[in-house]
C-alpha cells in the first residue's frame, strides 16, 4: 500500500520520484523508498496484490492508483517516472491541432 500511496502522491505532484523516496528513507529510516521497493519487488506484482485485495474487500485504501495501472500496462518501470514527466511536459507546450495532426517532435 505504501507504493500505492507514493503514486497518488507522485500524481497529485507532491514531490518528485526521487524526493518521495529520500522522505520515506528519512523518515521512517527504510532502507529503501516506496518507489524503489517497487521497481525491486515488481510494479506488475504490486499491481496484482493490490487489485486482488480490492476485488475481495471492495475497501477503497486497495483501489490501485491510476498512474500504477498506467505503467503496468505499458510495461514501464519506475525509471520511466522522468520519461512520463518529460513527456507530460512536452505534450503540454503543443496545441490541440498539432497533436491531432500528429505533428509531434517527439515519440512516446
């Protein structure tokens, strides 16, 4: 679950990959932050626990974070965290017209 969190917090912009792992690290002295514990046991895995719990106990804690799904799905790792915010960058500095051109300098 702490993984989970570190995604949502990862979304909502609250900190960098690398800053959630150094807080974690801080302050609650694991050896690893909650990202890095993801990319060593497995996003997929992670995913697949967590989608477990919440089908059997339907308790919203479990629900897996969306951007967790998005990057199982797309088979990335947590390296791809500076690739996905780049990319969102990117995506951001092109008008509607020039992506549905596709008219894009770059490749996902």
């Amino acid at each position: 679950m702490i993984i989970n969190e570190a995604f949502y917090a990862f979304t909502q912009k609250i900190a960098k990959k690398e800053d959630i792992d150094i807080a974690m690290k801080l302050g609650t002295n694991y050896p690893k932050g909650p990202l890095e514990w993801g990319e060593r046991i497995g996003l997929d895995e992670v995913y697949s626990v967590l989608q477990g719990l919440y089908n059997n106990l339907q308790e919203e804690r479990y629900r897996p974070a969306p951007l967790l799904r998005k990057f199982v799905i797309s088979g990335w790792n947590v390296e791809a965290f500076a690739r996905y915010e780049n990319y969102k960058q990117q995506i951001k500095s092109y008008n509607l017209s020039q992506i549905e051109n596709k008219e894009l300098p770059f490749t996902t």
